[in-house]
C-alpha cells in the first residue's frame, strides 16, 4: 500500500524510473496576483522532471500524481466567453500535445479531463487519492498568459484582425495566441502530403480544359469566400451513372483542401451516410471550407431533403441542456459538393415526399457527362481513355493533397491584410459582373436562378484568384470558363429558367387531372354547344356506371380550343386547393393564368388581375357553382416535366 499513498512502493518507483525517458516539458510560471495560490501550490504540490508529486507529512513521501505536464495560458472562448487552461504535455512517444480544456471540466473529479489527457498518451495514476490531489492541484491552476480559444475553423475576429484557423496552423497576424478547442476531435481532415510544386504538375495540370475537374478545384478555394462575401451556404450534386467519373471529380476537390495518410485525398470525404445529428458535427469541423459528401444513394431518404437544408442554411438544431436551459446551437457556413447516381428529388420521390423548390436551389444538380464522349472529361491529355485519365489522378491525389488551400489562405490574408474592407469590397465587385456574365441572355432569370449564378460566380471568383495566387497553374479564365459550362449544364438539367415553383403548379394540376379524371370528376350532363367559336354540337358521352367520390369538379364533353371534341375540365376551390397542396395559392393560379393552364372570360380578365379567376356557373342539377375551368392543353403541355 506504501506505493500507491507515496511511498517508496514498487509502482512510484517504477514509474519515476519509466518517465524521465520522455522529454520534460518546461514548469509554467503559476502566479495570480493577490490569491496567494502559488504559495499554496508550492507547498501542497512540486512538478519534478519525473512528474507531478503532492508532497507528504514529516512521516510521509511524497505521492506520484501524473508525468510532468504545463499550463501554458489561460483561455477565453470567443463565442460563450467562458474560461479553460491550455495544458501542454509529452505523449508516450515524446511527441508534444497541447489542448484547451474548459474550466467546467474541473469539477469534482475530473473524469473527463483525465480521460482526454490519457486518451493524448498522459501517464496519470489512477489511485483514488491520486486523482482527488490532480483535480486539487488544476483547480488552483493560473497562468499570467492569455490565449483566445475558437471552437470552429475558419475565419475569427482577434483584435480587429481577420485570422483562419486550421487545427495546425493559424493564417494571419493575431495580436494575441490564437487555439482551436475543441471536444472528441476526430483527426484532422486537412493533412498535407507532397508539395504544391507537385500537386500542381499531377493534379492541376490535368484538370486543365476539364470543365467538371476545374470546375470542383474551384471549389475547394471557395469556401474561405463565402464568409467574406456574406454569402448562404449551398452545394452542387455531380449526377450520372456508374463510371462516368463522379468520384475523380471529388478526388480531385479534396486534394485541394486535405485528406489522410490511408486513404489520400479520399480522407477528406464523408459519406451521405450519416444522420441528420451526426452531419451537424462534420459540417462545423469544416466551417468555412468545403465538405465532399460521397454517394448520396447511401442516405436515407426520410432525411435527404432536411440535411441538405441544414448544410446549406448553417445552423443545427436547438437542443436544452440538462437543466432545461437553452444548448448552444452548432453554426457553420460551407460549400458542400455531393456525387450521386440519384438527384435530391430522387431520393424525396423514394421517401414519398415532394421536393421544395429552397431544396434545389440549396443543393443543385450538375450531370456528370461533359457531353464530349469521354464522360466526366473533355481532354484526356494524351491518355488512351476516361479511364486510363481517372486512374492517374487516383494515383497522383493519393500522395499529393492539402497544400493548395493551406497556399490560398496564406495569399488570401496577406491580401486581405492592409486593407480588409477595400479587399472584400472589390471581391464582390468580381463576384457580381462574373454572375451577371453567367446570366446573359436571361432577362427572365427567376431569382431562384439569380442565386445559383451567385454561387457559380463566386467558385470561378476564387478560382481565379488561386490562380493569381500561383496556386493552381492555370491560365486566366480557366476557372471562369469552366463555371460557364458548368452553370449552362445545370440549367440544361433544371429545364428552365423561371421559379420551380411555376413548373411544379403545372406539374400537380396536370398530374391530378390525369390520375383523377374519370373517378373524381362529375360529368356535366347536358347538351352543350362549344364555347370556342364553332357552330358544332357535340352530344354527351354515354352514361358512366359508377358514382363520382370525393368530387373535385366536373368534365364537360365539347368542342375544345384544337376544333376536336373532348373533356374540359372545372375544378371546384376546393378541388383546385388540393392539387395545389404544398404550394403557395395565390402565386400558383397567378402562374397558371398566366401560362394559360386556368382560363377565364374576357370579360371577367379585370377581376382575374386582382386573383379572382373563380367563376360562378349554373352546373346542371347543382345551381351556380364557383369553379376554375382548365386549360384545354394541359395534358399535352410539356410545362413542368424535367
């Protein structure tokens, strides 16, 4: 029992014996002006190069606590204002580690502080009365040094001056140290390996008159923008089929930014397989950067159409603390690209729901074959295929990723260094010729539209200023011209430039009237001349023998607008509500009206600008009947279908 209460027992002695073989780090200077903590300290506790020791009574040794660690600053969190201590320590293998832990975290026991430290390879012992003199000896812990404590990467105010923190790495001049904190830290997807020289002559070099590849590249210098810009969040879907080369797209965009020792550039991807919950965590690990989400076939479709909402808007969900009050909600802002043989709408159609029209604005569809014959590529630079092409880069991003975003930022802060403002002032003025480049000959662009340009310009933006930067070794215009293709292929995918709402009311009135046509659909029974300009009878059909269910209008057999006989069909308010279910009312019979889909009498055309296109009709057997007449080329219409 001596050597677990500190005496010369064998497990301190072995232990004293085993720690100097690492190195030591320095004692820190533990002084608080007016608490008289250091005399304390300094009597209850001795930090020696074996470790940490709580000195005895007269008749007592001096208990092993830990192996020898340092406080090297006070911190204070940037967002919640609260206080922690950066502790320094040496790994089992000598290698050195520092970490933020919240002072919250020094309470009682210190169960999870331990467990962090020993998880970072810090010997402790684990006798009861070693672990209640640890928790004592941190409680009384100061440091006259301060440091500020960031809980995200990304772009953080400090003094008055804009910094990127990478977990290794802080890019800008902070006038004081800058650390990122942060809990169950998985490892670092923003690796380097190679050198930029490098990258550039496997990679960039290949991505050259490759629309797609310049076009992802770009992408991983565009999120650092997009803050900067005070721009949304949002993302782009390559979509095609097997092997047309989605994923060399997405090698290739993570070669930018990061990736890892097993698995190279692809260490920087994340599957579409995740939870709602477990995305909050992977997107605010790459605030301000971009996130590679793989395969979206592999996400459960009931939670396709939220997460890409939460990406896309930033923010997590609010959840309470255990004592009822208000959690701090996770907050991010990123650009998300996704690879997938199916689109959003694909996978909302498998779960049974309708895809809103914010969801494909937030997450577009790009078709993954350039169109070329040679799928995802345009130029093979001298190889024999697609494939041979999409080999060489696997290869090439295996061992070369991550130093053409680390070279980025450092050319973005020096840039952004004397002049902040002015700098971002004239990215924007960039920003916005290059979206109204991408938008001409589209005076019609809705504003749904207007927004994705905004995000194609601002990815050609900061593509061509990595390229100004010497960072990618392209030639000017290379990135502009690749987001120009890419932006034209994902309105050829859309199918329009107008609202997606307008589309989708043409859709759901023509789909109700063709899946409910003769079961919900009275037959007005009377002999009835055409209401077009023709002198023609046409006699009513025979009788039907069933009864109408849930009736949501009539049909009435006559002379149509093309001179045939055939249905035209009136839908009562309440019949029109339904096969409107989802979409804004009085904006979708604007659009109908417009389009020529609702029909109403010329001389009620006054009323019809005010929205009033109902119109009472003396519906035989029923009396007057306020009801919506349809368009008689609705099923022939080609409006809607993409």
């Amino acid at each position: 029992m001596t050597g677990r209460r500190g005496g010369k027992g064998g497990v301190r002695k072995a232990i004293a014996e085993a720690a100097p073989a690492a190195p030591v780090a320095a004692q820190p200077e533990l002084s608080v002006p007016g608490m008289g903590v250091p005399g304390y300290l300094a009597r209850r506790f001795e930090m020696r190069p074996e470790g940490l020791f709580k000195k005895g009574d007269d008749d007592k040794g001096a208990q092993w606590i830990s192996a020898p660690f340092a406080v090297e600053a006070e911190t204070l969190e940037d967002d919640t204002q609260g206080w922690g201590l950066l502790i320094a320590w040496h790994d089992r293998n000598g290698g050195r580690r520092e970490e933020v832990f919240s002072r919250d975290l020094f309470s009682g026991e210190c169960g999870e502080l331990r467990a962090r430290l020993a998880r970072g390879g810090l010997v402790m012992s684990n006798a009861q009365s070693a672990r209640q003199a640890f928790a004592e000896y941190l409680s009384y812990c100061s440091s006259p040094e301060r440091a500020r404590s960031v809980l995200r990467v990304g772009w953080h105010q400090v003094g008055g001056q804009l910094v990127f923190v990478l977990p290794d790495e802080i890019f800008g001049n902070p006038v004081e140290r800058v650390v990122l904190a942060a809990v169950d830290r998985e490892a670092s997807p923003f690796a380097v390996a190679g050198t930029l020289q490098q990258w550039q002559e496997t990679v960039g070099r290949l991505c050259i008159g490759n629309s797609r590849l310049v076009f992802f590249a770009s992408c991983g210098f565009a999120g650092p923008l997009l803050s900067l810009l005070n721009q949304p969040g949002g993302g782009v879907n390559v979509v095609g089929k097997a092997q047309t080369g989605k994923s060399t797209a997405l090698r290739v965009l993570g070669s930018v930014c990061g990736g890892s020792v097993k698995d190279g550039a692809e260490g920087f991807w994340r599957s579409w397989r995740s939870t709602g919950n477990a995305m909050e965590g992977v997107a605010a690990m790459h605030n301000d950067t971009v996130l590679c989400l793989d395969e979206m076939g592999l996400v459960d479709a009931r939670e396709a159409g939220e997460i890409a909402y939460m990406l896309a808007n930033g923010q997590g969900k609010g959840r309470a603390t255990r004592q009822g009050g208000a959690r701090a909600v996770a907050r991010w802002r990123i650009l998300f690209c996704s690879t997938g043989e199916v689109t959003l709408a694909d996978k909302n159609a498998e779960a049974g729901k309708r895809t809103q029209a914010g969801q494909e604005v937030r997450l577009v569809d790009i078709p993954a074959d350039a169109g070329a014959g040679l799928g995802l590529f345009e130029d093979l630079h001298d190889e024999d295929g697609p494939a041979e092409l999409a080999r060489r880069l696997s290869v090439a991003t295996a061992v070369c990723y991550g130093t053409p975003l680390r070279a980025f930022l450092r050319h973005l802060v020096l840039r952004l260094a004397p002049s902040s403002p002015a700098y971002i002032a004239t990215l924007r003025e960039h920003t916005d010729a290059t979206a109204r480049k991408l938008l001409t000959g589209m005076p019609g662009a809705s504003g749904q539209v207007r927004s994705v340009a905004t995000r194609f310009a601002v990815i050609a933006v900061a593509g061509e200023l990595a390229t100004e930067a010497l960072v990618t070794g392209w030639a000017a215009g290379e990135a502009t011209g690749a987001a120009e293709v890419c932006f034209r292929a994902y309105l050829a995918q859309r199918g329009t430039i107008g609202a997606r709402e307008d589309a989708q009311a043409v859709r759901q009135l023509r789909a109700f009237i063709s899946e409910h046509g003769a079961a919900r659909f009275a037959i007005w029974r009377e002999n009835q001349k055409s209401d077009v300009d023709s002198q023609e009878s046409y006699a009513n059909p025979p009788a039907e023998g069933y009864p109408t269910q849930k009736r949501a209008g009539w049909r009435r057999w006559m002379g149509l607008d093309n001179g045939q006989a055939g249905w035209r069909y009136y839908l009562t308010a309440e019949g029109l509500e339904e096969a409107l279910v989802g979409l804004a009312k009085r904006d979708a019979r604007r659009t109908l009206l417009d389009l020529g889909y609702l029909v109403v009498p010329n001389h009620l055309a006054e009323h019809a600008q005010r929205g009033v296109i109902g119109v009472p009709m003396a519906v035989p057997g029923h009396g007057k009947v306020r009801l919506f007449r349809v368009g008689d080329s609705i099923l022939a219409s080609h409006e809607g279908d993409f």
